[in-house]
C-alpha cells in the first residue's frame, strides 16, 4: 500500500490582527464598535470609521489615517496586508495602505509599501495590497500600518471586519 506523502508546511502565512485596536491619526477621525451591528451594509460588526471633514487631508495637515503598530512573530517577514472591508457608500473609501519602518535612532518612519489603490467597492470584500518591493524585515525597526481614509460625505462610513499580515520565514 502508498503511502500518503507527507504535507510540507507552507513558508507563506496570513496572520489576522486586532482591527479593533486602530487608532484616529487626528481629531476629524472617529472610531465606534458596536458588537452586535456596524450599521453598514449585512450589519456585521467591525470597526466603524467615520469623519468630521470631507477629504483624505487631516484637518493639521498630513494624511487623515486610521493606524496601529504591528507585532510580528520572530522570523517571519513580511510581503502585504488584507483588508476586509465593507463601505456604505463607494464615494468614501479606504485610499491608501501603507506601512513604514521606525529607524534608529526613532526619528523618521522609511516607508516600505505604499499601495494607492482605492478600495471603494461597497462589500463586503477582503482585498490584499500590493507587495512590498522587498519583504519587510521587523527586526530592522517597529513597523506602523496605516489606511488613509477619504470621505466625500461625513454621514458616510467605512467599516473594518478583519485586517491581516502576509508572512514568510
């Protein structure tokens, strides 16, 4: 009798992330959960993004963001982000992802990936960023995610439901 070839572990991984642990980049940015319904589309929960102004220009000037600090397992770098995501209208979106590098000594962030890609369907979907240029080593510096958000219309929102790393040994 054959026997079963042994599966080989995948090097490529998908490792979620606490999309409820974003934080506002600036005041005109405003974060809510609610466990039972985002208030968008199916109603699914997630983190409910919305905004006082109009635009992707923080009202102090620089990118109005949703944004975290990232742990990742030793070893591992990393090649993209997915984002699952639902909108209740496409005018107001998610218009960038973006993740930078602290350097040493901590005072510049070195932008590693940097995907302009609007993701502005209405959803829901899970969409994955462009790869880096090079896979991003964490042991280098702290690494910081940020989603530029756009608003046409402040009664508009952006729910976040699952936000991911792809990793590699």
């Amino acid at each position: 009798m054959a026997q079963e070839p042994t599966k080989q572990p995948t090097a490529s991984e998908v490792m979620w992330i606490d999309h409820l642990g974003l934080l506002p980049g600036d005041a005109s940015v405003h974060i809510s959960f609610n466990a039972v319904n985002s208030g968008v589309g199916s109603g699914l929960s997630g983190l409910v993004i919305q905004s006082t102004t109009t635009g992707d220009t923080a009202t102090g000037g620089g990118n109005k963001v949703v944004w975290t600090a990232l742990e990742v397992p030793p070893g591992f770098k990393v090649h993209g982000v997915r984002i699952c995501y639902e909108n209740s209208n496409p005018r107001s979106h998610i218009d960038q992802v973006r993740l930078a590098q602290v350097q040493n000594p901590p005072s510049s962030a070195l932008v590693l990936l940097d995907d302009p890609t609007p993701l502005n369907h209405n959803g829901p979907i899970c969409v994955d960023s462009h790869p880096p240029g090079t896979p991003i080593n964490p042991p280098a510096g702290a690494l910081l995610l940020s989603l530029r958000v756009k608003f046409e219309n402040t009664a508009d929102k952006i729910v976040v439901r699952g936000l991911a790393l792809h990793l590699s040994l």
